[in-house]
C-alpha cells in the first residue's frame, strides 16, 4: 500500500506542476510561453503513463483511478484487501 500510495502522490505532483506550467505559458506574453506551455502538457502526459503502469491492484493488476485515494481499502475488481500487500 505504501507503493501506492507514493505512486499516487508522484503522479498528482506532477500533474499539478504541469497545470501550473501550461496556465503561465497561456497567460504571459513572453516568447518563452510556448516552451513553458508545451512543457506543461508533456509533464501532464507523463503523469497519466505513471498513473496507468504504477496505480494497479497489487493481486488483479486492474487500474485503480487516476487519483487514486488512500481511503480505497479494497480493490473494486477482485475485492481483495489493498493495504494487506
């Protein structure tokens, strides 16, 4: 569960870092805003592969939710224990 849980944070850092970077490159007037802005959407991009791969049931493998939650305690697949691995 501690995995998951670390997965779950990573992947949301990264997606609120992207977000951030795309609304600057979308709000300035600067020639660096389209770097800024391409940015952003590759870091958000690169938030949802690790969610995809890391965010999994650690006994089915089915995706989990791309915010993931820590107050999930069972799999909605399988109905195994989440916090047992």
């Amino acid at each position: 569960m501690k995995k998951l849980k670390i997965w779950d944070l990573v992947s949301t850092a990264i997606v609120l870092l992207g977000a951030m970077l795309f609304y600057l490159g979308c709000i300035t007037t600067e020639r660096f805003d389209n770097f800024m802005s391409a940015t952003g959407i590759v870091l958000v991009s690169i938030a949802i592969i690790i969610s995809l791969i890391k965010q999994r049931c650690p006994f089915c493998k089915h995706y989990l939710g791309y915010f993931f939650s820590s107050k999930r305690k069972f799999c909605p697949y399988c109905g195994c224990e989440i916090d047992s691995n």
